[in-house]
C-alpha cells in the first residue's frame, strides 16, 4: 500500500517555528502561530494514530508540536511582561524615552 503524507505537517512545522519567532511581537502573533499549530498538530495526530503504516512525516508533526508548545509559552511570557510594564509604567512613558528614562531612573534609584 502506498504511504502518504499527513495532511499539514509541513504547515504545523512552519507555524510552530514561526511562533517561536515571533513570540517578541507583542505575544499576539506568536500565540496565533502556536495555537493554529497545536490544533492541527492535535488533528494530524488523530488521523495518524488511526493508521501509522499509511502516513508518514510523523515526525514533522511531533516536531511542530513541541516547537507550538514551546512558542505559546514564550508568548504567554512576553505578553504577561508586556502588560504588567504598560500597567506599571503608563502607556504614555511607555511610548515617550526620555519619560521612560525617568521612570527608571526612579525605580532604581
């Protein structure tokens, strides 16, 4: 019988290496990345479990999934740093950097 690849796996590798990537904008992108990725690595997973003789690039799928995991932790992360800096500094310091400047120079002393 012939194998075949399973559908996306390529796709959920590129998104999960793109979630890692672009965790630093803002956490936005790289969440998207890596929670597209999951699903469709969660869905590739199914398909294969139900015949692994007919599919191959399991690795491929394995692989992105780990890197989506990892990408969306990132992001979590970076997200999480994002917001607690606009809602200790102020979205206007943030924004200005001579203002922020100050604020940290005030902070550290």
């Amino acid at each position: 019988m012939e194998d075949h690849k399973l559908p996306n796996s390529t796709l959920i590798l590129v998104f999960g290496i793109l979630s890692i990537v672009t965790c630093c904008c803002y956490g936005i992108l790289g969440l998207i990345f890596g929670i597209v990725a999951l699903v469709l690595a969660n869905k590739a997973t199914a398909i294969y479990l139900e015949n692994p003789e007919n599919y191959t690039d399991y690795g491929n799928v394995k692989t992105g999934k780990i890197l989506a995991i990892i990408g969306i932790v990132l992001s979590v992360i970076y997200l999480i740093m994002t917001i607690g800096a606009i809602s200790f500094f102020g979205f206007e310091n943030i924004q200005d950097q001579e203002l922020m400047r100050e604020k940290m120079e005030e902070l550290l002393g």
